[in-house]
C-alpha cells in the first residue's frame, strides 16, 4: 500500500464510539448546520418500516440530531410507501419529484432526486433493507464528516454479514466489492484501496458536494462518488467510519451481474479522468441458465448533471 495511503488511513479512519448524538447536536447547532437522512427504497416493505422507527425514535425524538428522515420510494409495487410514512418518515415518490427533469429508475436517481426535497447542509445515506444496524451508523458518518472541515464524503465500514437460507452466517458478504470494485479501484486508484467499503450504501457528504456531482442513476452512484470526489478534491477530502457490522438481504449471483455491469461501465467513462456523457442508452447483458436458458436484462448508464445547474433546485436553502 502506498505511503499516501497509509498516511491518509491514519488521518482520516474513524471509529463511531468516537461521536455521541448529543455532542454531534452542540457542534451543528453551534454551526448552525442541519442533517439530513435520505433512504432510497424500492419494494422494501418487510424491513423500511424498522430502519424508519428505529431513527425516528432514537435521533429525531430523543436526540434531534436529524432534522429531516426522508425516505425516497423508486417504483415500488408494494407497500413501502405506506410503511415508511406510518413509521415517521416523510416519504417522495422518485417519479414525483422535478417532474420537469423526468424520471429514470434506480437508486443514483432516488439519491439525486432527494437533492430537491431536502434541505440539510449534511446528507445521511442508509439503506432500506437492513436487518442488522444500529443508529450509531448515523452518528459515526456525521460525526466523521464535521470532524474535519476539509472532509467532503465519509464512507462507511463494517462487517458484511451474509446470511443467507440454509447457511450459517457469515462475514462474507459484499461479493461485488470483492470481485468487482475493489480490484478495478486497487488498478485505476490504488491510493483508494484503503477504502475498505468502496459501495457502502451508508455514507455521507456534504450538500456542497453531492450537488455538484454528475451522478449516475442506477447502482454506480456510489463507486461514481468516490472516484470524482478523489478527481476533484484529492484524497484528503475522503473519510473513513468503522461501524461494527451490517447484515441486509442479499441478491442472487445474476442479479449482482447487472450491478457489476454498472459498475465497470461507470469506471471505463472514468479511467481517462473523465466523466461519461449524461445522455447514454442502456447496455444489454446476456445471461444464461441451464434452467432458463439465454436472457437479455438491461444494463442502465443514464447519469443525471450536477443538481446544481438544474431548474428547480434551491440548494438546500431554509
């Protein structure tokens, strides 16, 4: 690993028993700074209601460190909607939200959406299928955003649990981290390889930040923020938050393969230093079972532009 590397583990790894709510809270208010969390959610009725009440109960009532609990529903045909609003948070239809900017699927959509529906200076990502978390996964990614002035985005870290039917656990989860993200980030930007979870779903970033990004729409949002947060502010502007360890419910081998394919497709648009171009037609990946035979699945590239050039956007003024 590389000195710059290693210098910057050690500047910029948290761990999240450094940060309590109730500190977190003198700081923003002495600051005068709000957060905001943002849960994108698609057909994740069984477990948003949980991760809603759980944050509701413990960060806006009894600690009001979050200012904003949004949950951000893209498509669902169950009834997510209603669970996540039954259980406190204010919930937006993706497809509702700038409906002069259109509407495409996908979570890099539901994120960048959100832009236009909340105000915090600080925006919170945490996924709606989580089974096993806690709210200290809040408190660790804000506490290591405002620890520094210079840190833009913190990523979250954390045991992968995989549970899977008929398997005992194991810590053996993030399959496309492993197979997909990590070397193609160890080859193109070794100095990020001290990411230890490159696609967190629970990260950070300052307002100042996400709405200035040209953000993919499907599930390379998170690899795409990392990578152009290096590009453009350095490494310096990237931190770290152990958060113990996370379960959630896990995908089949041919669907990671979509995900996978968004990936490599967001990274080949930057290996020169670029950014692939807003306007893209879906890729096709062909897979084949045995049991189904061959099928063709869509590989979505559209990327939305920086929100903060969009009509419409009030840039999370209050």
């Amino acid at each position: 690993m590389q000195a710059a590397t290693r210098d910057w583990l050690a500047a910029s790894s948290h761990v999240h028993e450094d940060f309590t709510a109730e500190a977190l809270v003198a700081a923003l208010t002495k600051s005068g700074e709000q957060v905001s969390v943002v849960i994108p959610a698609r057909n994740e009725a069984d477990t948003v209601g949980e991760v809603v009440s759980v944050l509701r109960r413990e960060l806006v009532e009894a600690v009001p460190l979050v200012a904003e609990l949004v949950v951000i529903d893209s498509d669902s045909t169950d009834a997510t909607a209603q669970v996540a609003a039954d259980a406190g948070a204010t919930v937006h239809r993706s497809a509702d939200i700038a409906p002069h900017l259109g509407s495409h699927p996908g979570k890099g959509e539901a994120l960048w959406k959100s832009l236009f529906v909340t105000s915090g200076d600080h925006l919170v990502f945490v996924d709606a299928d989580l089974t096993a978390w806690g709210p200290h996964f809040v408190t660790g990614l804000v506490g290591a955003l405002i620890a520094d002035p210079a840190t833009l985005l913190v990523k979250g870290w954390y045991d992968r649990v995989l549970d899977v039917e008929g398997r005992p656990p194991s810590t053996e989860g993030g399959r496309v981290t492993e197979l997909v993200a990590r070397p193609v980030l160890d080859l193109w930007w070794p100095e990020l390889a001290g990411v230890v979870q490159p696609l967190a779903g629970e990260w950070a970033a300052r307002r100042s930040l996400m709405e200035t990004l040209v953000v993919p729409t499907g599930y390379g949002v998170e690899i795409a923020s990392l990578i152009d947060t290096r590009t453009r502010h350095g490494l310096d502007a990237i931190a770290q938050v152990d958060l113990g360890s996370r379960a959630h419910r896990h995908q089949k081998d041919h669907d990671l393969a979509v995900m996978a394919a968004e990936l490599l497709a967001v990274v080949r648009a930057r290996c020169g230093g670029g950014v692939a171009p807003v306007d893209v037609a879906a890729e096709e990946l062909h897979q084949f079972t045995r049991e189904g035979g061959w099928r063709t699945r869509g590989v979505p590239l559209a990327q939305r532009p920086p929100a903060i050039e969009q009509s419409g956007y009030a840039g999370g003024e209050r």
